[in-house]
C-alpha cells in the first residue's frame, strides 16, 4: 500500500512530465497561422516594397508606385504572389514562432519571465533556422512579386502559384535556386525575430509589471508596434540585399559582396530603399501577427491530457 502511494506520488511531481505539459501549451503551429492571416492583409504593401527595393534609383515613391501599377495591371496584381506569401508564413513564420515558444517553454521556470539575454538568444536561432526552412517559398515571393513590373509579357516568369514556382526553377534552374539570397535570408530573420518575437515578448513583460497595463488587446497593440518598429529599422538593408539577390538574373552577381558593392553606389539609401513600405507593411504585419495569435491563444484554449 505503501509502495503505490509513493509511485503515485513521485509521479505527480515527476519534473519531466511537468515539462512536456507545461510545453505543449504553447502550441506551435499558432504562429504561422497567425502570420499567413496577416500577410493577407498587408500583401500589397510587401509587393510595392519589392518593387522599390528592385530598381536602381531612390526617386520613386509609394504612392505613384502603386498609382501606376493598379493602372497597367488591374488592382488584383497587388496580391500577384500571395500563395508565395503564405507559403513561407507557413514555413518560416511557423519554425520560428514555433521554436521559440516551445524552447521558451522549456526553459521557464514556472511563472517566471525569461531574462532577455535568454530571448535574444532563443529569437536569434529560432529566427535563423526559420529563415532557411522558408527560402525556397521566400523566393518564390519575390519573384511572383516583381513578375508585374515588367511590361514585356513575354519576359515575365509567369509562375502560376507558388507550387509551379517551384517546380519550374527546380527543373529550369536547379534545386539549389531555392536557397538563392539564403544568407541574407537567414541573417534578416534572425534579426527580424530577435526584433518581433524577444521584443514583443520583453515589452509586453515591461508594459505588464508597470501596473497601467493589462494582458488585453491594448497591451498586444502597444508591445507589437514597438517591436515592429524595431524589426524595420534593424532588417531594412538585410532585405534590400535579399531581394536583390533573389530577383537577380543567373550570373548578374558572382557574390554577396558584388550585390552589397552595386548597391552602395546609390549611397546609404541605397540600403533602405523601400523604408516606408516596408515600415508601413511590418509595422502592421506585426500588430496583426500578435493581435491575430494572442486571440488564437484565448479562443482555442489548451485541453491538457490527463495524465495517468
């Protein structure tokens, strides 16, 4: 009698199941999720941003951009690549939201916040990792994206989804097309989500112990803006040199080094060409992101399994 009572009781306060429970309460997939239903909304604004960060002069504005494609294209080519767009929500977004709520979870010591140097760190490999799983459709994005600036119809790529992109530059170009521009790719991610998961996650931290906030949408909004505009200041460059490189035509640069070369000849614009686009869209896209995932915390609550 005896014997049982003591299995029983080392199994409830077994700490490794502890932390298999207390893990699957963040459950993974919920970031990408989120992502893919923001990126629906600010498509057009990643679209005009590519378009920007693809020419070579810094005169060109948002505005007349868009004026100017909506007029030769119809407004439906604002959302030319959007299968593109879910695609690599539904890769990188997922990895690295994934990694990082799981790996947070682990590490957590009950209720108690992780320190930053912790977040930083768990965002930096999440988000590196994440943006190699999602270069292939990242890729594809791209070029879907740009397909419409060009007047000549018979130069456009003419990818019908993201799928025949990627069979089409498996076939045409080879496998390894799709970790074109995987460098910046990766290095942009691990700074987006050090920017847009630690920071969100520390400013809701800091906003929450300050007493004049609470976990509700307004406290989301608050957090989300402020790592947003992180995440654009830091990863601008990054993502100029990584549409660039992915855009560019077989041979067009024999390195990273020869992009990063041809485009500091525009100057330190040339680096943040498409700034306020890509502001406009990230800034938004992250709200959105956290917004959108915050509710799919509270409306799809954890059911924890018992445990026996």
């Amino acid at each position: 009698m005896n014997m049982k009572m003591s299995t029983q009781v080392k199994e409830r306060v077994n700490p490794s199941r502890a932390v298999k429970v207390t893990a699957k309460k963040h459950r993974w997939y919920l970031g990408g999720i989120a992502s893919g239903m923001a990126a629906c909304c600010t498509h057009p604004l990643d679209l005009l941003k590519v378009h920007l960060q693809t020419q070579q002069q810094v005169t060109q504005r948002l505005s007349s951009m868009a004026i100017h494609l909506v007029r030769t294209q119809g407004v439906l080519a604002l959302y030319n690549g959007l299968s593109a767009s879910l695609m690599r929500q539904l890769t990188y977004s997922t990895t690295r939201y994934g990694l990082y709520e799981v790996v947070s979870a682990e590490l957590r010591k009950g209720d108690a916040p992780l320190p930053f140097y912790q977040k930083f760190a768990i965002g930096a490999v999440a988000g590196f990792l994440g943006g190699i799983v999602g270069n292939p459709a990242d890729m594809v994005n791209v070029r879907m994206q740009n397909d419409v600036k060009i007047l000549d119809v018979a130069l456009r790529r003419n990818y019908k989804h993201v799928f025949d992109g990627l069979y089409r530059t498996a076939t045409e170009e080879g496998v390894s097309t799709w970790m074109k521009g995987v460098t910046m790719t990766s290095t942009r991610a691990l700074l987006m989500t050090v920017a847009q998961v630690a920071c969100y996650d520390q400013a809701k931290q800091v906003l929450l112990a300050s007493g004049y906030f609470k976990d509700n949408i307004i406290t989301h909004f608050t957090a989300s803006f402020i790592a947003g505009t992180i995440a654009t200041g830091i990863t601008q460059p990054f993502d100029v040199m990584k549409t660039r490189l992915m855009e560019a035509k077989p041979g067009q640069y024999k390195s990273v080094a020869q992009c990063i070369l041809f485009t500091a000849k525009l100057g330190p614009k040339g680096f943040y060409k498409g700034f306020i686009p890509a502001w406009v869209r990230l800034a938004p896209h992250t709200i959105l992101t956290w917004i959108f995932l915050e509710q799919l915390r509270v409306y799809l609550p954890y059911k924890a399994a018992t445990v026996i």
